[in-house]
C-alpha cells in the first residue's frame, strides 16, 4: 500500500472506529463486538507503525495509554470551578427558590434543570478545534492537575468531537471547556476490587477513592485498565451573546449531539414543586442505580438569568446542591470474627445488633484490615455509626466514644490462626496479617472454592457447600485430590446421590481440557489473576517454559513487573508450587494453550526471541509485539533456550552470548525473511 492509500484507509478506520466507540460508550448500543472492534485497531495500529508519520495524538490507537510520567503539572482553570452550596430539606431548597424569584423579579419566568449528583470526581476537558488537548482535575477550584495522559484512555471521553447535525444547534467551537464528572459503575468497582484483594492489594473503600487515584496514577497504562466513565455536566464559559447555547438544557443537549457522554436521567422543571417531586423520586430510585449518587444538583435553566444572579465569592446564586441524607445507622458492635481467605489474610468482621439501613436489615460490617480498626478505635462492645454509601457491604464509620462501656476490647490481630491455631505474621510491605500455615483448612477450602470458580476451572457443581463437604470429611486437601475422588466415596457424602455424583464426576474430567491461562488463574498465586495468567500463557504458551523462566525473562514480559515475576518465580521454585504442577499433571491435566487468536499466521510459534541492539524498522516494543503477534515469545535475556537473537546496529553482550551458546543470531533482514516480509 502506498503512502496515499493508507492515508485514506487511516481516515476510514479511525471514523469507523470513533463511530463506534461513541455507540458503545454514549449510545450503550454498540452493532459490532469486541474482536471486530478490535480487529479495526489493529488494522489501525499496523498502517500507522508503517507509515508513523500518520500517526497523531488524537488516534483511537493513542488510548492504550502512553510511557509513565514523572508527575502532574498543576494548571489553572479557564474559569474557576466553584464549590456549590448544599442543602439537606425541603425548606432550604424552598428558600434557594425565593432567592431566585427574588434575583430575578417577580415577573420572571424560569425553570431548572435537576441533575443527579454522582460521586465521582470533577474533570474539566478542553477541546481546541473539535480535539481533546487537556483534561485537568477540580483541585482547589482554581488550579487543578494536567491529567490529559489518563483522560485520553477513558473511552468514553471522545478525543475527537462531531459535527452536530441538528440545524438549530452552534457547530463545533474553536475553543470549548467542558466541567463533567469522572466516575466508576458499582459493578465494576466491586470487580476491581475484587481484583485487588485476589492480588493481596489494599481495596478501595468507595468507587470516588478508586476514580481519584486513578486519574492521579502516573502510569496511562494501568489508567487504561480501569472502567472509568464520564458524564459532561457544564460548559464553563457559556456565550450565550455570540451564538452559543441560551440555556444548560440547550447545552446538554449540544454536548450530546457533539460526542460528549450525558446522564440520560436529567430533567427540567418548571418550579420548585416539580424539583421536589424529582428529589422525593431519585430518592427512592438511588438504591437501583448502578452508579452511586449523594444528591441532585438544581440549576436555573436559561444562561442569560444565571449571569444576572452571579455568584457571591464561594459558589454561584443560580444553583445549588440536594444532599441526601447519608445511609447511616448507630448500633452495637457485638464482637469481631477473623475470616481466613485463600492466601491467608486474616480480615477482621463486626458482628452486629441487627439495625435497619438503607432499606436491608445489616448484621455484619467489613472492618477490612487491623490498620483501619486502629485508625479508628474501634472496640468489642462500642457503639458504632455504620455506613452504607457507594460500596454494598456496609462499613463502621466510627465509634461514639460518650457509649464506649467499661469493659469495651481492643481489637489485636490474632498471633495465632483462628482456624488452625499456626503461627501468623504481617505482610513485610503489605496490610494484611495472614496466616502462615499453607495447609490451614480455612485456606484449603477457600483455594479450593476458587480453583473451581467460573473464571478458573469452572467445574460444575462444586460449590462453596460441596467443597466445605469435601475437605471436612478429608477426602480433599489439594487440588489434584479432586481428579481422583471415587465415587463410592462421593456418594456416603450428606445429599450427594449417585446422579449428582455422576454429574460432579464427568465435571471434573471435563475441567481437564481447560487451557493454560486458565490453570494458572486457578493455582492462586499471589498476584496471578485472569488477566496476568493470560499475559503468562501468552509469553511462555507451556507450564514447562513458565515454571522454567529466570525472574529475569519474567520481568522482561509486555505488562508484567518484578512484583508479579518474583512472586511468579517463587511459586514455581517451591516444594508447594512444583508439588502443586506435578499433580495436576499426574491427574491428567493437559494445559495446553492456543497461539494469540489473532487468526493470522504464526511463524514463530513456539519460538523465543531475544532482541539485542538497534533496528532500523522497529522500536524495541514494536518487534516485541511483532513477535508475539505471530505466535513468538520475546524475552530479555539469551539462554540455552532461546532459539534466535535478532542482533541490530551495536549488540554487544548478549550477541556474544548467543556465539557463545551456539543460538541461531538474524540480522534484521533475517528476521523480516523468517516471518516472510522481506
Ligand atoms: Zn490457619
């Protein structure tokens, strides 16, 4: 393809693409799936690594999120993003109303626009001709932190606007400041910290803790990995004079037609009543949302009689905040029980005086780590206020020192294991107390649960109740005693008949067949969830290759860090971890694991590459992605098992390294012939 027929085919793909992105993040009715999604950024990225100078910053490829930074440059707001006043009743809002009507005479006509408070955090996004070239943070109102690197990884944000259609909406500015709200989904919260805790990271207590740190990661890259959302929410220089919209419904709506993500759950009001009946509705609502809100914010409509209200010196007169009352409940906190989880941690939890919150009666409350209870003193036997706010499982706020009775317990982390009465310890850099004792039934049985779980081995039939069954009548203790359960064995179990014995049985030998990643994500080891046990497979695509890696070819893989490939290395030169390998071989598993499904052709499967010195046609990460697209492994350093060094201008070390070992060394030609694109 020539220089000007790519150029072409760029402007395609990356119209299709943004079309449909805006489908599947603002519309929520995407008409492609993922992997043609894909397959269109591929295409993408492929025509701009040939022809880099067609690259630009607002590509659709660009949200993969770029190199770390050092930190954030702090700059200063277009126009202050003020602080808003809050309510908390039906009277201030009423008198909120009468300043209004007051400001504005009394023949005024208005209306308002009610808008769902979400608890998120602030974002201001500057568009120069219809594209994305910053995105700060609220800060304090006057100057907020450049997180431009971040904000082009949201997909909901578009980096590029479109042209509205409607007649009677302003075309696309040379300069537009829009205010919005970043946020996370409940759901995806949880997962993430779901994720969290499965990798032994601290969780987030709220989805506004997850999105503010974030944004303030200093890598894109994991930034990139997160849900976050937007909803655009204000303009912050309205010109109504000169042909911008009249009114923030009018602005809304332009926002809409231009790209940019809106709550569909906005709506106007004629008067004050009609706000109300809002607040009262949302109110009842809130629970249902999949998103958290603290609030409505209620907005005089028209642009025009906002500018005759002003603002006094803290927040403007033509708008205002309905907080809801937080869903917070006193009672007793009864005594505290250590739960043992599958790694060991330890994680204190209240039991409760049964209280009424939020609609749910709540009998338990997360005291998550021995830190948080110190932090804030939290007592056997204390009166304590507990909290259910974006998160589902209710939190212990703080104690009311006044009711702390006389014979009130601290709470200590246990020196010894609840269940199994081994010894335990801190994590050196961590938060968590775990137990230390691999063969704790606590932690047997919560290994066991998740081996089994959808996203692992997804073996049917074995549940939590199953598993518990299991381990307390000592027919299991590791994994590969599930694949020689017996049935005469099964069916003395409680409620276990021979068809469902059957069933668990054919189960089992069907969770055989489960490729790599999969087994990997079942073996809990520390730091390898889904996603990195993905990456693992990919990289080594053999147990044998993985479990025989340095720390170093670990280290040297795309996404993976010397946390995870120490932790990595440490599991597979273990008693537990070998033991653990070889008996689910020995049980017939046979891992196996299919070459990157990019559909194209793989040349290098199976083959691991070391690359050395500089190339002409690659950036480093650009031959390393090469190679794994077809089906290769690049590692950092050369070994008896590496099969081909491609030597660039300047190798030193590793290519005399590589003579030395008697490897195969390609120049870069070589290496264009071998995967046949010379
Ligand atoms: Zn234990």
């Amino acid at each position: 393809m020539d220089k000007s027929a790519a150029s072409k085919r760029v402007k395609q793909l990356r119209d299709e693409i943004r079309r449909h992105n805006h489908l599947y993040h603002v519309e929520a009715a995407p008409v492609i799936g993922d992997q043609q999604y894909d397959e269109l950024l591929a295409e993408l990225a492929d025509l701009e690594r040939q022809f880099p100078d067609l690259l630009t910053p607002d590509s659709p490829t660009q949200r993969v999120g770029g190199e770390p930074i050092a930190g954030f440059v702090s700059v200063e707001h277009e126009a202050p993003m003020l602080s808003i006043d809050n309510t908390y009743n039906e009277a201030d809002l009423r008198a909120f109303d009468a300043r209004v009507r007051k400001g504005l005479g009394p023949q005024a006509e208005f209306s308002y626009v009610v808008e769902l408070k979400i608890d998120g955090v602030g974002l201001s996004l500057r568009y120069e001709k219809g594209r994305l070239v910053r995105g700060v943070t609220r800060g304090d109102g006057r100057t907020g932190d450049d997180v431009t690197a971040n904000v082009r990884t949201i997909g909901a944000v578009p980096l590029v606007l479109r042209r509205p259609e409607a007649k009677d909406l302003p075309g696309i500015p040379d300069v537009l400041v829009v205010r919005g709200e970043v946020f996370m989904k409940r759901a995806d919260f949880e997962r993430l910290n779901a994720g969290r805790v499965e990798a032994g990271e601290e969780a987030f207590a709220n989805p506004r803790n997850s999105t503010a740190g974030t944004l303030k990661l200093l890598d894109p890259r994991i930034v990139a990995t997160r849900p976050l959302k937007y909803f655009a929410y204000s303009l912050a220089v309205p010109d109504h004079r000169s042909g911008g919209p009249a009114s923030h419904a009018d602005a809304l709506r332009w926002f809409g037609a231009m790209g940019l993500p809106t709550n569909r759950d906005n709506a106007q009001a004629r008067d004050i009543d009609a706000v109300l009946a809002i607040v009262a509705r949302r109110q009842e609502e809130r629970a249902r949302l999949d998103y958290a809100i603290d609030g409505l914010v209620i907005k005089v409509n028209r642009y025009a009689q906002q500018a005759e209200l002003g603002a006094t010196s803290k927040a403007p007169r033509w708008c205002i905040a309905y907080k809801y009352p937080a869903e917070q409940a006193t009672t007793v906190l009864e005594s505290v029980e250590f739960s043992v989880g599958k790694t060991g941690a330890i994680t204190p939890v209240a039991n409760l005086m049964p209280v009424l919150v939020a609609g749910t009666t709540v009998s338990r409350a997360s005291l998550h780590n021995f830190d948080e209870v110190a932090r804030k003193d939290v007592r056997a036997g204390d009166t304590v206020v507990i909290e259910k706010a974006g998160e589902i499982i209710p939190q212990v706020v703080k104690v009311i020192l006044e009711k702390r009775p006389a014979d009130a317990e601290a709470i200590a982390p246990p020196a010894r294991c609840p269940v199994c009465e081994h010894d335990t310890a801190r994590d050196p850099e961590g938060v968590y107390w775990r137990c230390l004792n691999p063969a704790c039934p606590a932690q047997v049985r919560e290994r066991l649960k998740y081996f089994a779980g959808r996203d692992q081995m997804d073996i049917e039939g074995l549940g939590e109740a199953l598993v518990e069954q299991l381990v307390g009548a000592g027919l299991v203790r590791g994994y590969a005693d599930l694949y020689r359960l017996a049935k005469d064995k099964l069916v003395e179990l409680e409620r276990m008949g021979e068809k469902s014995a059957d069933n668990l049985l054919a189960a089992l030998e069907d969770s055989k067949t489960r490729d790599l990643s999969r087994v990997l994500a079942a073996m809990n080891i520390q730091h390898v969830g889904t996603h990195v046990a993905e990456v693992l497979a990919d990289a080594f695509g053999s147990i044998d290759r993985l479990a025989a890696a340095s720390a170093e070819e670990l280290e040297a893989v795309h996404e993976i860090g010397p946390v995870v490939a120490a932790s990595v290395h440490d599991f597979f030169h273990s008693d537990a971890g070998r033991e653990t390998v070889e008996s689910l071989k020995a049980a017939g598993l046979k891992m196996p694991h299919a070459a990157a499904a990019t559909g194209g052709p793989t040349p290098l499967a199976g083959k691991t590459l070391v690359v050395t010195g500089t190339l002409e046609r690659f950036s480093r990460k650009q031959i390393e992605e090469k190679i794994k697209s077809l089906g290769g492994k690049a590692t950092g350093s050369v070994s008896k098992s590496t099969d081909y060094l491609v030597a660039g201008a300047d190798a030193g070390s590793k290519l005399a390294k590589a003579r030395s070992l008697g490897v195969p060394v390609l120049s870069e030609a070589d290496f264009l012939t071998l995967i046949g694109e010379p």
